[in-house]
C-alpha cells in the first residue's frame, strides 16, 4: 500500500561558494534518488535548511535545475543556530508517495554530516552491502 514517507539527509561544503554548495547538493539529492528509487513524481515536497554560514544560494535553486523537478514544491530555511554545531551544513528533508517501509528508506549524511546520524550511517553500510 502507497504510503507517504520522510527521507532525511545531510552533507558539508568546504566553503559558502555556489561551486561547492551546488556539488555537494546534487551529490546529496542523487544518493537519495538512486538508494531510495524514487521517481521525482512522488516527490511530495522538499525542505532544505542551511547553516547560517551558507548565504551565497538556495539548495531548493540547485533542485529546480534537475531533470522533473522544476514543478516539485521547494522550501528553502535556515537551520537554527545552536553554539559548536556543525558548519557549512545542508539539511533535506523529503516527503514521498512509497511502498516501502519505513525501515527500508535510505536516509543519506555524507561528508562532514555522518556525524549527525552515526546510527543511520551504520544501517545504510548494512543496506548497501545486503
């Protein structure tokens, strides 16, 4: 049965560039479509938050270039700030039509935001490797 489901996701760019930040994104968003199977038509909605250090461009911008997403509602905010947390940090959080279960989502933290999630990280090796 169709369900609708949150995949969550994170990455680090070395620095506030449009370069880095639009590598690091696609990087991100193309782990999430390919381990998760998704077709961009059962994308419900997409939230990103960035650090307050990232203010060169919107991730949602990056998205809306990829091939079907222009027409998926994007929503681009700032992460809050708490004191000693990770830096130059993207956030996602995806909303999907699936038939998968919950345990069967891939959820990606790459870079710099494995940290974030180490329980996840340790699940998502155990997926690849089955």
């Amino acid at each position: 049965m169709w369900k609708v489901r949150a995949i969550r996701g994170a990455t680090t760019t070395p620095e506030n560039k449009a370069d880095s930040i639009t590598l690091v994104v696609n990087e991100l968003l193309d782990a999430l479509e390919q381990h998760n199977q998704l077709e961009t038509g059962d994308i419900i909605s997409v939230i990103f938050t960035v650090t307050k250090d990232i203010d060169v461009l919107y991730p949602a911008s990056i998205a809306r270039e990829r091939p079907n997403w222009s027409n998926i509602p994007l929503l681009d905010v700032q992460q809050m700030y708490v004191d000693g947390s990770l830096e130059y940090c993207i956030r996602i959080l995806l909303y999907v039509n699936t038939l998968k279960t919950q345990d069967e989502i891939y959820h990606a933290y790459l870079r710099g935001a494995q940290s974030l999630r180490p329980d996840w990280n340790l699940s998502q090796m155990e997926l690849q490797r089955g």
